[in-house]
C-alpha cells in the first residue's frame, strides 16, 4: 500500500470504473478508515498508476478519514454502479478558517447520483 498524492488523484484513470465495494471502520483512537475497492474499465490506461505500485485492474483505496458523508447510497440502482469522478473539492471559506488543515476535501461521483464526500488525511493505494 503506498500513499498517493492529492495531486495525483484527478489523473487516476478512474472514469467508469466499476464500483465493487466500500468498508469503513471507525476507531476511538483516531484511525478511522474507509476501503474502496473497484475494478478499472478495461479502456483506461493504467501507467498513472504504476509509480505506485498498482499493476493490475482491480485497486482499492484506503482512505484514512476525518469524515465522510454518503448522499443516495451505492447500490440502489439496476446494474453496475460506476465511479463517475474523485475531484479534490476547495473550500475558500473552510481554508481561510484553517489553512493548515491536515485534511482534504474529496468528492466522489457514482453512475447512480450517488455521491460521497469525504475529509481525508490521507490515501493509500494497493492492488486488491
């Protein structure tokens, strides 16, 4: 599992990826974790993610959370849930309040309208 930066995220071939699963444990101690798994459309080009060690179709996300909010939950839909998007969100008026916040907003965009916004410290990736 290696760690990836927020830069690179909007360079993930992650368009019409096919959405497997999502675990989120939450833990006293601070080390809440959500783990995304989804298989990549066989159309995209993996090399944005073979720096970090991703060989493969199937990639799964460990995102150490602060927060996470799911609007329309995955899965209430007919057929394949797809990942749509995973843009880096900017808030002016949070970053003025904190602008040395460890967390990043990010907002993930699902074929059915699902969507999930989540406040991350950091995000890992790794071969599933």
């Amino acid at each position: 599992m290696v760690a990836i930066p927020t830069s690179h995220i909007s360079e993930l071939p992650l368009h019409d990826a096919e959405f497997v699963s999502i675990s989120i444990s939450y833990e006293v101690n601070n080390s809440s974790q959500a783990i995304i798994r989804v298989i990549f459309h066989p159309d995209e080009d993996p090399a944005p993610l073979i720096p970090f060690g991703v060989n493969g179709r199937r990639v799964e996300f460990t995102i150490d959370l602060n927060s996470i909010q799911i609007d329309d939950v995955a899965g209430i839909n007919a057929g394949v849930q797809t990942l749509d998007g995973w843009k880096i969100v900017h808030d002016s008026a949070r970053d003025e309040q904190s602008p040395a916040s460890k967390f990043t907003q990010h907002r993930l965009t699902f074929s059915s309208g699902s969507v999930y916004n989540i406040a991350a410290r950091q995000v890992h990736v790794a071969n599933w």
